[in-house]
C-alpha cells in the first residue's frame, strides 16, 4: 500500500514539470518555425502567428500591454540574431506597422518604433494572404 502510494505521490510530482517542458519545447518549436515568416494571426483556429505573440507576450510582459492597447495585428513578421529578436506588427485597417527589438533574455524590454505607414505592395501582398486564408 506504501509503495503504491510513493508511487502515485512520485507521479503526480512530475505533472507540473512535463507541463513546464513542453511549453518550453513548443515556444522553441514555435520561434524555429516562425523564423522569417509573414504570419497570419488569428486566435481560432489558432495560427502559428497568434500562438508566437502568446509566447513572446509571456516572456517580454512589454509586448502584453502594447497589445492590450493597440489589439492584435493582423500578421506578424518574425526574425532574431545571435542575442536579439524582431517583430513587426502589421495592421492592415489603419495600414500601420510597428517594429520591435528586443534581447533574448525572458523579461527584457521591448523597443517599439512606429507606427510606419505600410507601403502599397505590402498591404496589398498582406490583404492577399488574408484572404486566401479565408478570412
């Protein structure tokens, strides 16, 4: 009864700690994947630009709030170097962009330039992809 008992207490114990791997696992799948992309972003069904913005919001709380006031764009652009990250943020209604630099270290601060007045190819390559998406 003892061991079986260690046994479920032993088990249990490790839940969290899978739960925490895989979410490390998917952020690094996820950056990999997205690396030099235009992505979609759309919540349902989840695309692989809203689940990137989901996880550099976690690790950069800055990106979170800009989000929270300016809404979620409507694609995403993502590349990093050696130590540092970049998005842009591209909203096509008002045909802004934004850019962001950040270091790769979680919790570092995000620099925001913009909002850049989109070109006409850009949003017209954008409004393309929105559409072939089926939105």
């Amino acid at each position: 009864m003892k061991s079986a008992l260690l046994a479920a207490l032993a088990f249990t114990s490790c839940v969290p700690m899978t739960q925490t791997w895989n979410a490390g696992w998917n952020a690094g799948w996820t950056e990999k994947a997205a690396q030099d992309r235009i992505m979609l972003v759309r919540n349902a069904p989840e695309t692989l630009g809203h689940r990137r913005l989901v996880y550099q919001s976690a690790a950069h709380p800055d990106l979170g709030v800009f989000l929270e006031s300016r809404g979620m764009p409507d694609f995403i652009a993502e590349t990093s170097s050696d130590d540092r990250q970049y998005l842009i943020l591209y909203y096509l209604d008002t045909r802004r962009a934004f850019a962001c630099r950040t270091h790769r270290a979680t919790g570092s601060t995000i620099d925001f330039a913009g909002p850049y007045q989109m070109t006409e190819r850009e949003t017209k390559v954008l409004r393309n992809l929105k559409r072939e998406s089926g939105e």
